[in-house]
C-alpha cells in the first residue's frame, strides 16, 4: 500500500483476520492477493543459460519443468575469433522443428553479442512441461566458446 498509516504485515500465513464484516472482506482481499502473487511467480519470465566451450560443435538439451515459450535468444562470444567458417546457433524443438533462424557468429570476437533477429516461429517455440528445447552448435572451424540465454515466459 501506498499509505504509511499502515504498518508490516504481521499476520502468519493461514492466520484468519478477527471476524466480522471487515475481518472476514480482509481475508478475502489477503487470499486475492497471495493468489495474484502466485499467478505473477508462476507466469513470470524465465532464463535459461548453456555455455558452449570451444569444442566441435555438438547439440545441447535443455530438459524444463515447466511449460514455457521461447521469446528470444542470445549469444556471447566466451573466447577468440569464431574464423572465416559458418559458425551457428539455433533453438529446436524436440521434433528437431527450428524456433527461428540460425544465428550467425562468423568473425566474432569474444564479447560479441548477437540476438535472435529472424525466422521468429511461435508456433514451434511454445515448449510443455517436461520438454526440452535443444540447442543446435554448428562450429565447422575456429572458436565456437560462447554463452547462450534463453529469454522464456512461463505459459
């Protein structure tokens, strides 16, 4: 609340307000509130982090707990020079169905950062709970080090 008239709250939870008309509408407002707090927790934005270091390039599953859709994805360059070579990353589902288009990072030197910017697909990027999203590294030559977040949202 905005007010400073009213003081922390000190009631333990499970703990019912004195009854009576305004005891009882004060339960009520504090169960609508822990109930719009929880939803808030519940369908909150999730990141999901992998670092790739410089090896040949290999897949990654990230397995969830949760149902969650992909709304973006970045990548940062950990170490030298990815070389003249393709270089790439994407998010697949576990039907091997792109969430979006590869993301290139030829020539980049450590601390380059690159953000999914096409080929967005939400009809794919949408996760259920217990799936995975598996992260495709693609390094035919150079340094492939790099960290990769994906930006969720809870569904």
């Amino acid at each position: 609340m905005a007010s400073d008239s009213f003081g922390a709250q000190k009631r333990l939870p499970g703990k019912r307000f004195r009854s009576g008309v305004l005891g009882d509408a004060l339960s009520e407002m504090y169960k609508d509130v822990e109930a719009g707090f929880t939803a808030s927790e519940l369908n909150g934005i999730v990141m999901l982090q992998h670092d790739f270091v410089d090896a040949a390039g290999s897949d990654f599953d990230i397995v969830i707990t949760d149902a969650l859709t992909l709304i973006d994805v970045t990548v940062i360059k950990t170490s030298g020079a990815s070389g003249g070579n393709d270089n790439t990353l994407r998010v697949v589902n576990a039907a091997d169905e792109p969430m979006h288009t590869a993301i290139n990072t030829t020539g980049a030197v450590e601390g380059a950062v690159f953000r999914m910017t096409a080929g967005y697909d939400d009809s794919k990027a949408s996760v259920a709970a217990g799936g995975l999203f598996r992260l495709e590294h693609v390094r035919p030559g150079g340094d492939g080090g790099m960290r990769v977040l994906l930006t969720c949202r809870r569904t």
